[in-house]
C-alpha cells in the first residue's frame, strides 16, 4: 500500500498549500528534526494563517508547524512588512529595494538576483521558506514599491521569464 499524498487544503485555513520538498522544512525548522515525519509537506502562504507548513499521515492525522517554528519569518504571511525578507539567499527586504529605488530613482535587485542565480549562488529550495525561487515574490514586492513612489523598477523584459517559479 502506498502513502497518500498531503492533501492539499491547510488544516487552519482550508486554503490550497504548494508542495515542498521535505528538505526544506529541515533546513527551515527550528525545532528538534525528530519532529519531522516521512510524509510530503505543503507550504500556506496564506498570510493570515499562522501555518507555514502542514502534512496528513497516512492515516488521517495533522502536522502542522507555525513561524514559531521556523528559523526565519516568512514573506507570505507578512508580504508587507519591511524588515522580512523577499529573498533569502541574498537577504533583500523591502526595506533594502525601497531604499534603492530613493537613492537611485530605479531598482536593480532583479538583475542581482538573476546574476547569482546565473552564478549557481542561490539555495531557494533550502533557503526560501516556499522552496522556490523568489523572483516572482521579488517582482511583486519591487511593483507594490514602484507604484507606491512613482520610481522606475529596472526590470527587463528578458529577466522575467527566467528561473521564476515564485
């Protein structure tokens, strides 16, 4: 008999959770691994909810486990605070991309971040707490800022499509 997969609402939320690879929420957890069971996770980005990441054993039960748990705050639950960072492998918050686009009238963290992926210099999969790229995250983030003080974002139109899954 095979496991079921987790399924795929979150327990506190009833919103539909992203896969995550099981690497992730190791490398993300504060608390003692021994917690972590041989089950498929899912990630809520919902931002009110207090679960990050949930699992269903094979027999019906719940895992869940909250920020609380984790090593770092998660951008989808506070998508607009300033101090909690959009992407974790180079540490940019909107706090930092604000303060860019101030200095320099224009944000470049889409190119940075492109060049390091293009550089093999990114773990989004260990780092990022969604265990995927944060470029689309970023995107949005630099959009909202954008709008909010009349700046220019620096995007291309060739750093778009490439290596974004956020």
């Amino acid at each position: 008999m095979t496991s079921r997969p987790a399924r795929a609402a979150c327990p506190t939320c009833g919103q539909t959770g992203r896969p995550v690879d099981t690497i992730t929420v190791k490398a993300l957890l504060s608390v003692p691994l021994t917690e972590v069971r041989d089950v498929p996770y899912r990630f809520c980005r919902t931002p009110d909810c207090p679960t990050v990441y949930y699992a269903a054993g094979s027999t019906g039960e719940t895992q869940t486990f909250d920020e609380a748990a984790l090593r770092e705050r998660v951008h989808q639950k506070h998508p607009t605070d300033d101090d909690v960072f959009v992407c974790y492998c180079f540490r940019h918050t909107p706090s930092t991309i604000r303060a860019e686009l101030l200095q320099t009238g224009r944000s470049t963290v889409v190119e940075r971040i492109t060049a390091g992926i293009d550089a093999d210099q990114c773990a989004c999969d260990i780092r990022n707490p969604q265990g995927t790229c944060c470029l689309g995250n970023v995107r949005t983030v630099v959009k909202r800022i954008v709008e909010s003080t009349g700046a220019h974002s620096g995007v291309s139109r060739g750093d778009r499509d490439r290596h974004e899954d956020g």
